[in-house]
C-alpha cells in the first residue's frame, strides 16, 4: 500500500498478554471474550504492532513496541513473547536497518509503545535508532515523568529519558503536521497528550489508532479500556472520529489487536462496527 510519497509496512515487534478485564472495563467478560479469549491468568494476546512509512528520504517508524532488556518477573507478568516476532528482525524483513531510520514517532510512552526505543549493549542504555529523531509531545513527555498513581505503573523512565539524555528527543508543542502525509490527532482519554497518527493523501487515509482503539474489538463505542485516565473523555473521543471515519472510509490500524492488521468501519442502528478486514499492504 502507498499513501502519497509513503509506503505502508506493518511491523510486528512482539506479543504480550494484559488482563482482559482491564482491557475491556465496564464490558462483562461473557461479551469480550467472544474475540478476545482468555488464558488461565485471564490474560488477553496482544500484538505490539508498529508501523513503517517509507519515502525516498525517510524511514519514519511508528512506535517501538515492548522491546526486550526486561527482567524475568517482568516478562512473566505481561506474557512479552519475542518467538516469532521482534522488531530489529521485522525491519530487516522490511529492507531497513535501525541506522536507516529517520524518525521515530511516538505515540506515547507506555512501556509497550516505546519498549523497543532503546537497547541494553555493554551495561549501557543507547538509543535502538542512533540516527533517527524521536517525536512525541512536550505535555505527554512532561506526565510521563510525573505521572498519578494510577498510571505510574505504565511509564519505565529508562525506556525514554535515556533519549532526552542523547538530545534526540523532539518535544512537540501541540504540534499536530508532521509533513503533508502524516498529521497528529492529540488525545485525552487514555493518556495525556497521546498523539495518534494519521497518513493521508488525496484518495486514501490510515489512522494509527495506538491505544484509543487497541483492538478492532474497541470499535463499539462502550467498549473502553480500564487503563484510560479520563474514559468519560475516550467515549468522546471516539464519537467525534469514528464518523469521519465512515464518511471518509479511512483504514483504521490496530496497534494491539493479534488476530486483524487494520480494517473499515460502518455504522449501524446498533452503532459503529467493524465493516471490512483489511490484512494486505
């Protein structure tokens, strides 16, 4: 798939596994649980799916994924599975090495979005991308590193602060233009400031949903992670795209979802769903 100067690369970076409870809040497990089966922990999988946008000029990738370097308890705890999918690999599939990188977008920095922006080499902490800028927005960075009690939890300070360090951090001023291709849509609901991507030209658009629509099982609009500091605020979030989204039929790419890449969605007198699976790039 090309969209404008770009071409569209999903990247499979790794799997993990969440609780499925958390992932879907107020839904009764009865009703998540008919796409999204659990294991005996009641842990869902979950894809760590990032994104490559290939130019002439650019190789802008899309989040980092889990990443490795974590410690056994850790890896035990959220399911971090790297036999059959890491992100180094991936990319190579794709004919693009880590230096060959130029950016690296960031929708937030949740330990399972920007995991992978670093690597442990020789007991040092260096940038996965060394000559790439990484992009992700001054507020957002600003929470990361005070974040609530609630949240705490999903921010691990060496994943990202090493970058700030190394001077190759970009702090975004609520800028949403990246180029005429990729625009940012900043969002409340789950985190502070988490920019979505959108990639668009005259005749196609894709939105990298990150974690407003995890899966292409969040779609409905109740259906709203526990993880979410204002969900209240997601719901509304949700309202005000997904219409676009169905006038415009825009490709919705799911950053999480293990068993689907991206897909379309409709609209009905039972609400939004998903209309067409879309599994080819």
């Amino acid at each position: 798939m090309k969209i404008g100067k770009y071409k569209v690369v999903p990247i499979e970076s790794g799997r993990i596994s969440l609780d499925g409870g958390a992932m879907f809040g107020i839904i009764p497990k009865p009703l998540w649980q008919k796409t999204n089966p659990s294991d005996e922990l009641n842990r869902i999988l979950l894809s760590t799916r990032c994104l490559l946008l290939k130019s002439e000029n650019k190789n802008v990738l899309i989040d980092t994924g889990i990443g490795k370097g974590w410690d056994e308890k850790f890896e035990k705890i959220y399911g971090v599975d790297h036999s059959e999918f890491t992100l180094m690999n991936s990319l190579k599939e794709a004919g693009v090495e880590s230096a060959n990188i130029t950016d690296v977008i960031i929708t937030h920095l949740h330990f399972d979005h920007t995991g992978g922006s670093v690597e442990f080499i020789d007991g040092k902490i260096v940038p996965a991308f060394p000559n790439a800028v990484y992009h992700v927005q001054k507020s957002h960075f600003e929470w990361a590193c005070n974040p609530s009690t609630k949240d705490k939890a999903s921010f691990i300070e060496n994943r990202f602060i090493p970058l700030a360090k190394e001077g190759i951090l970009n702090l975004l001023d609520n800028q949403t233009e990246f180029d005429d291709e990729i625009n940012f849509i900043i969002l409340n609901g789950h985190s502070y400031s988490q920019q979505l991507v959108k990639v668009s030209d005259s005749s196609t658009t894709l939105l990298y949903c990150a974690d407003l629509m995890p899966t292409s099982s969040h779609i409905p609009i109740p259906y709203v992670m526990g993880y979410d500091l204002q969900p209240v605020k997601t719901i509304e979030e949700k309202l005000k795209l997904l219409p676009q989204a169905v006038d415009e039929e825009w490709i919705l790419f799911f950053e999480h979802d293990p068993y689907m890449t991206a897909g379309r969605v409709g609209i009905s007198e039972k609400g939004f769903y998903l209309k067409e699976r879309i599994d080819t790039f």
